[in-house]
C-alpha cells in the first residue's frame, strides 16, 4: 500500500492510500455534474459519529481542499477538522466486498458493526 501525505494550508494532516485516491477519482469521473468528493462526518449509529463519503458539484467556501491529481479534489468538511485530523483513508477489495477504511486516531470506538464511531 503507498500512501501520500498530505497537509493542506497547515489545517490539517490526511494519508489517502492509491487505491483510494483512484476510487475517489473513479466516482467523480461517474457521477454526473461530480467534481469532487466531500468527507464529512454526521452523527449517527449507536457510537455516535459515522464517516460520510459523497460526491459533489459545489465547494463551501469553509471546505478544506486536497488535490487528487487529474483536476480533482477532495473536500474536508472544516467543521469536523478536529475528528479527521491525521485520519489515513485507504480503499480494500476483500472478496466481493469493497470498501473504504478509515484510520482514525482519534478514535476511541466503534460500535459492533463498524458503522458508527465513538472518540473520548
């Protein structure tokens, strides 16, 4: 797995591994009016916090950008800098199941399903 660093404008540390930068990539390139992806994090499930993965057209202006490479970018939703910062994001093929994993440090928990996330 190569994973690169990346710290944009001092705000905040982020590794994206190349298999998650090209699946990223990959949904921009499929979604229509899509430029870019946008992580966010939402409350929800029974730990309290769950990632959220979507594709966009618009940038907040309070969105933090990473560049992917090929003219498209990665979101970070400000708001939740202090969850996600030094977060490393990879994407996994395990038999017929793919997914995106997050490492999180900040992380305390998760709850049994690995839906949701707890941090202390």
């Amino acid at each position: 797995m190569t994973l690169e660093y990346y710290q944009p404008t001092g705000q905040i540390q982020i590794e994206i591994s190349d298999s998650a930068k090209n699946r990223l990539i990959k949904v921009i390139q499929t979604t229509a009016g899509g430029y870019a992806m946008r992580l966010s994090v939402k409350k929800s499930g029974c730990s309290g916090y769950a990632y959220d993965l979507q594709c966009v057209t618009e940038l907040y202006s309070e969105d933090v950008k990473i560049e992917l490479g090929q003219g498209f970018q990665l979101f970070i939703d400000s708001q939740f800098l202090f969850l996600l910062n030094g977060l490393k994001l990879d994407y996994v093929k395990e038999g017929l199941q793919h997914k995106f994993i997050y490492d999180n440090p900040n992380q305390s928990g998760q709850c049994g399903c690995g839906e949701s996330f707890s941090v202390s």
